[in-house]
C-alpha cells in the first residue's frame, strides 16, 4: 500500500509555514501526552484504591523528582567540549578551534502497571565554536515514547522531532541543517513459551536546508520520506538466546527529485542473545535488494552484527559489522544512485573502580559509489568511482554517576583515503564529555 506513495500535500505549502505547522503538532502531542499521562492513563485492571497512593515501578526509580504520578527529571546535555583541530573537514589548510556543545532538557515519566510507562523527553541543544561564528547553531529535540508490557505482548509507539547541524553522513564533510520528524512503532507476541512474532513499521521524513555542495544541491538529495515495514518469527533455544528469521520493506520518496524514488527488501536470519549472557547481543546475515521505479537494481550481501564478549563483571570485549545499500548524497552514473557502505568496530570497555571506567575503540570503514559522481571544485570538474577508507580510534576515561550521567576525557582521531583529494582528511577531537542518557527500550 506504501508503494505508491508520493508525498503529501504538504509538498504545495511553502518551507517555512510547513516547518511551522510541524512544530505546532509536535508540541500539541507532547502537551498532550503530559496531560493524559498526569490525568492518570492507568488499565482499569490496575487502577488504585480511591485514596491510595500511586506505587513506585518496580526497579530503577524513572526520574528524580516526583510530582503526583510523574517523574520529572531536569538535565544539562553536554556532547562535548574541547579542540576540533579540522573544524571544517578539509584536506588542506586545517583550521582549529574551541568547541563544545549542550543544553537543557526535561524528561517526564508517567509509569502505570509494572513496567509500562508513558515517556516524554525534549530540549534544546547549542553548537559553539569559540572563533568559527558561522558554525554556530542552536536547535532542539523532542520524543514521546509509549510503552506497553503485559504478560504476553509488547506495544510501543513513538513520535520524535529533531532540528540538527552537523555532517550527515561520512560522504558529506560540510555541515547541513537538517528537520527530521518521525513515528515508529513495535508488537511482539509470545506463542507460547518458545516461539514469538515481531512485527515492527515506521516513518521518517527529513528535510534538508538547499545548500550547494561540490555542485550537488543537498536540499535536493537529502530531503525524503521514509517508510518502513518488518517482520521476524523468533525461537527460544535457551533462556538466553533466540534463533531469528524475518524481513523488512522500505520505500524512498524524494520529493524534489522523484526519479530517485525506490524500495529495498531485505531477508535476514541469525540469532540474539540476553545482556546476561556470556556473548550478548545479535548476529543478524541475509541479502538485500535494492530497485528504482524507473528500473535500475544492486542488489548485495547484507549483515548487522552487534555482539559483546562479557569477559568479566568489569571486562567487555565488543565487535559491531555493518553492511547494507544506502542512497548516495551524489548524483551516480550506475543503476542506482547508492553506496556500498560497509564498517567493522572493535572495542574494549574496562570497569576500573566503582564508577571509574576506560573505553578503547577502533574502526574500520568503506563507501564504494554504484558508479562514477562528478564534482565541482575551485580547481574544475573532476569524475571517478568513489572508493573510500575510513579509519578512526578513540578513547574515554571517565566517572560514572548513577546509572544515567557520565562525564569523561574523550580523544578521537580521524583519516579517510578517497580517489577525490577533497575527501581526503584527517583530524583529532578530543575534550571533555558530560553526558545524560536517558533510558531507551530494547525490543527482544
């Protein structure tokens, strides 16, 4: 049914009263949901005794302070703080500068039954750099979380907002102000006690500020809608690990460059384990079909692997491998205006003390174009496949408070190799890092 959706009729209302219509309805969600979260959004299996006290959730209290049935819990967001020594991502004529990034934020909890919860979280974040004025900005983000936990079923729903300035991806080394505004949802049903079906969809639409980059308009090749539909049958082979087999469904829409629009199917099998176990998280492979509507196809091996290696209470050993097809930012002369991306990640996380921690990391990156892009430089045209190596390694030694605030040193060093000189930087960020993480749901 998704297939043949185009856009919406917000494509013929101007930028801005689009962006400002969004803006109203997402904020009118959000009042919302704190409205009917404190009025009480309780099953009437589980409402209170009139004059009863609301009980605390079971486990980790959900916020800082309690106001009735909420939980508020203010918080400063700090990315980073420190020297980006490639401020602008060049391969010549690096320029350093001062930079940190943060800001206020607001989560509000409406916990009801055991482990269900309303969740509520936005605010604002600021990008400064001490001599770059023009890399400057301040925006925000919002999400509200709705989740669902019974005996045999999970529901969760989610809607988020989020206004951003930074590189998009690694093909793109200016930064790009972006809108992204999405909803997903997830059910799972237990069948029984060894079988389980999954069933997940979503949507994401991003728009991209028109913005020339080496002859490309990103606002043309950024801006897109997203739509999302999957499936999994899951087997309990142990309390500990499931045997996975499933599928999943996009469609592309590019609203201002219809000719981009597709779909990829994607077919998977493997396996998951518990965060208790001794190797825990996911070891998903399959194949992925990538197609136009106009007809072009690339198809290729496809696998998301994110495991880790409990060592010890205080020792984790972890790898990550990724590959799958992606929409390239570029214009291509293959079938199909997409990369190859692909990346592997080792790391190591050490417990030193109580709450003192060290985390080691390296990664490994390609992007390989389905053909040849053209770019425009101050020095002419210049066409090739693009072929790039990434590698980065980093390191963070820090504290850490509670279970949510973590506040560390933190070194990042950058190189990647590409048939184009422009692509070709280098760079080192390191500073100060203090951090907030609120919780996040994990579907199993």
């Amino acid at each position: 049914m998704l297939a043949g959706v185009k856009g919406s009729h917000l494509q013929h209302v101007p930028a801005d009263s689009r962006a400002m219509w969004r803006r109203v309805v997402w904020w009118g969600f959000l009042w919302a949901g704190v409205f009917v979260g404190g009025a009480g959004l309780v099953p009437a299996q589980e409402t209170p005794l009139a004059g009863a006290p609301t009980p605390e959730p079971a486990g980790e209290r959900p916020g800082l302070f309690r106001v009735g049935s909420l939980y508020l819990t203010p918080y400063i967001a700090i990315g980073s703080i420190g020297v980006d020594t490639n401020v602008f991502y060049t391969a010549t004529d690096r320029q350093t500068d001062f930079t940190a990034s943060g800001g206020p934020g607001l989560e509000i909890v409406r916990p009801f039954g055991r482990e269900s919860r309303l969740r509520i979280d936005g605010g604002l974040d600021y990008l400064y750099f001490a001599k770059t004025d023009s890399q400057r900005k301040l925006n925000g983000y919002g999400t509200a979380q709705l989740d669902f936990v019974g005996v045999k079923t999970r529901l969760f729903v989610e809607e988020r907002y989020d206004s951003s300035y930074g590189r998009p991806s690694y093909e793109v080394n200016e930064r790009v102000q972006q809108e992204t505004e999405g909803t997903r949802g997830f059910l799972r049903r237990n069948l029984g006690d060894r079988f389980a079906l999954a069933f997940s969809g979503g949507r994401k639409r991003m728009t991209t500020d028109s913005q020339d980059y080496l002859g490309t308009d990103l606002g043309n090749t950024l801006t897109t809608d997203r739509y999302r539909a999957g499936g999994e049958l899951r087997l309990a082979l142990s309390v500990k690990t499931q045997m996975v087999g499933g599928g999943e469904q996009e469609w592309y829409r590019y609203p201002r460059l219809p000719e981009r629009d597709g779909d990829s199917t994607k077919a998977y099998g493997g396996f998951r384990t518990d965060e208790t176990a001794l190797i825990a998280g996911q070891a998903l492979l399959g194949y992925q079909w990538f197609r136009l509507d106009t007809g072009g196809e690339r198809n290729g091996f496809y696998a998301n692997v994110d495991a880790a290696w409990n060592l010890s209470p205080k020792t984790k050993l972890g790898v990550r491998y990724r590959r799958d097809i992606d929409y390239s930012a570029f214009a291509t002369t293959g079938p199909t205006p997409t990369n190859l991306n692909e990346t592997v990640e080792v790391y190591l996380d050490k417990l030193l003390a109580r709450n003192l921690y060290l985390r080691l990391f390296g990664r490994l990156g390609t992007l390989a174009s389905d053909g040849e892009i053209t770019i425009v430089t101050p020095d002419g045209i210049e066409t090739a496949v693009r072929d790039d190596r990434v590698r980065e390694a980093g390191a963070e030694f820090g504290y850490q408070f509670r279970t949510r605030v973590r506040i560390g040193v933190t070194a990042v060093y950058t190189t990647r190799e590409s048939p184009f000189e422009t692509f070709g930087v280098e760079g080192l960020l390191a500073g100060l890092t203090v951090q907030y993480n609120p919780p996040q749901p994990t579907f199993r």
